[in-house]
C-alpha cells in the first residue's frame, strides 16, 4: 500500500496561523521501542481529535512509514475506518555528491518540519538508533523529548555510566552528552529548553532487584542532568502483533481480528493514557474518555 506523503491523510490542513508543538522520540540505542511509542502517541492524539503529522528521519529502516503504510493498508483490505497522521519521509539525497548530500538532507527535513507545522497540532518525529545528522537536526528541534529505554542497565549505559559496586552514577554518557549539545543550540537559537521525558520500557511486572536499581539509578540521575522519568510499558507481546496490521491498542478491540481484547490490554492502555499526562503536552492537562 502506497500512501501519500506530504499531503494530508483525511486532516484538514488549516490550524488558523498556529504553530505545532514537536514531539522528539529518540535513543542512540536500537530496539527501545521508539517507533511503537511514536506511533501509540500520535493516534492517541488523533482520538483526542486534534490533528497530527509525523516525520520519519530515519532514511533507512523509515518503520514509522511502514507501521502507518501497514494500518492504511488493513483499513482499506477489511473497511475498517482508521485514522492516520500525516506522514512525512526525508528521501536520502543519492542523487547529490557526497559532499553535498548532508546540506540537501538538511535543507529537505527543515522543508518537511516547517510544512508540518504549519498543517498540524502536534508533530511527532521519529528518530533512528544512531547519531546522524538529521538526528541531531530533530534533537534540536524538539520541544518535548521521549526517550524510551529498555529497563536494562545495558540502555542505561548510554545515559551514564555507573560504578561497578555501589551502581551510583558517576558521570553522564554518550546520549546525555548528545542531548546536552542539543539542548546548547537551542540555548543559542534563543528558543525555549526541550522538556526531556525519559521512559521505561518492557518493565518487568516482577519486582526484582535489577528493577529497583535501576530506578534508583533514573532518580539520580534526573536530578543531575535534568530530566522527567516516565513509567511507561511493561513487557508486552501485544505491542509486536500489532505493526503488521498498523494498529495500536487504542483500536482495539476490532472485529475481524484475532486478538482477544484482555485486562491486560486494558492496562496496556492505561499505560499510554498515563505517559501522556506525564508528558504535560500543551491543550492537554487531562485526558478524556476517548483514549
């Protein structure tokens, strides 16, 4: 299924001269769930009817696209209504020298930024496990970041790096470091301080003592270098079944489908519903019955 990129996916374009808040999901560090959590944030805001875009900045795997091209895709093959962001892709320039490739990649994801602000509430920007340049361009951008990581000491590695006994924090990490460049440029653009979010993933439902260190570890390190921790989502198979088919828990539960709706998808839910009040998002200081 093709979708249009750049044109508005059933949205009314118009937001009266307004100008979108952006919501960075980034990590250096693949596999933390970045795209499964940008997807559920953006149709979470669509339910609460107000009009979203997406960029995705990852060129090459672009697994925003592919989980947004999979949910129009099953829409259209079962009559299902669903909703959908409008998606924005910065192309690869293959088609410039090498020396120049980076200038137009820059120049196209700063043309897809501006003209997603223009036509959306929200723009919900995906990012690749690396740090690239059009990463950085995001980071940059980001008025809100949600950084997920695996509840794991191996992603809490590239927040800071921890001593061996006592599991203190001793000195910020690469990511941090990268966040802290980030958060410099603004400083000199003159723009506003992002509000950095960071979120555990694939919590563990047992409490265990790996689990309780590394919370202690979030603490003290939030206060350090100056983010919000999230509670975010457990473990939960849920959360892969769904990109083939596009949908999010909030679209459940669907005929058609062999999904049974559980408890625990209902806590899944509540999940997401929760870690959009930590993020404190503009216009939405509480959330209605619709998500």
């Amino acid at each position: 299924m093709k979708i249009e990129i750049g044109e508005v996916g059933g949205h009314a374009a118009a937001t009266g001269g307004r100008s979108a808040h952006i919501v960075v999901v980034g990590n250096e560090k693949g596999g933390s769930g970045k795209t499964t959590t940008a997807m559920h944030v953006a149709v979470a805001l669509l339910r609460l009817g107000r009009r979203v875009a997406v960029i995705d900045v990852d060129v090459r795997q672009r697994s925003l696209l592919r989980y947004i091209e999979n949910r129009v895709s099953f829409a259209e093959k079962t009559g299902h209504t669903l909703s959908y962001p409008w998606p924005f892709v910065v192309e690869r320039a293959n088609d410039a020298p090498a020396d120049v490739a980076g200038l137009e990649e820059a120049r196209r994801f700063e043309r897809a930024l501006s003209q997603a602000r223009e036509s959306a509430d929200f723009v919900v920007i995906d990012t690749p496990g690396s740090d690239t340049p059009l990463s950085r361009l995001a980071h940059a951008s980001a008025e809100t970041l949600l950084t997920p990581m695996n509840d794991s000491f191996v992603d809490f590695d590239l927040l800071a790096s921890l001593d061996p006994v006592s599991f203190a924090v001793q000195r910020p990490s690469v990511y941090a470091e990268f966040v802290w460049d980030c958060r410099k440029k603004r400083m000199l653009d003159k723009l506003p301080n992002l509000d950095w979010v960071v979120m555990r993933n694939r919590v563990s439902s047992i409490e265990a003592r790996n689990k309780r260190r590394i919370e202690r570890a979030l603490r003290e390190l939030s206060r350090r270098i100056g983010f919000r921790v999230a509670r975010g989502f457990a473990e939960r198979v849920i959360f892969r079944e769904l990109f083939p088919m596009g949908l999010t828990l909030f679209d459940l539960p669907l005929k058609g489908i062999n999904i049974p709706f559980s408890m625990s998808h209902v806590a899944a839910r509540q999940e997401v519903r929760e870690l959009l009040l930590t993020l404190k998002l503009p216009g939405l200081e509480k959330i209605s019955a619709k998500v």
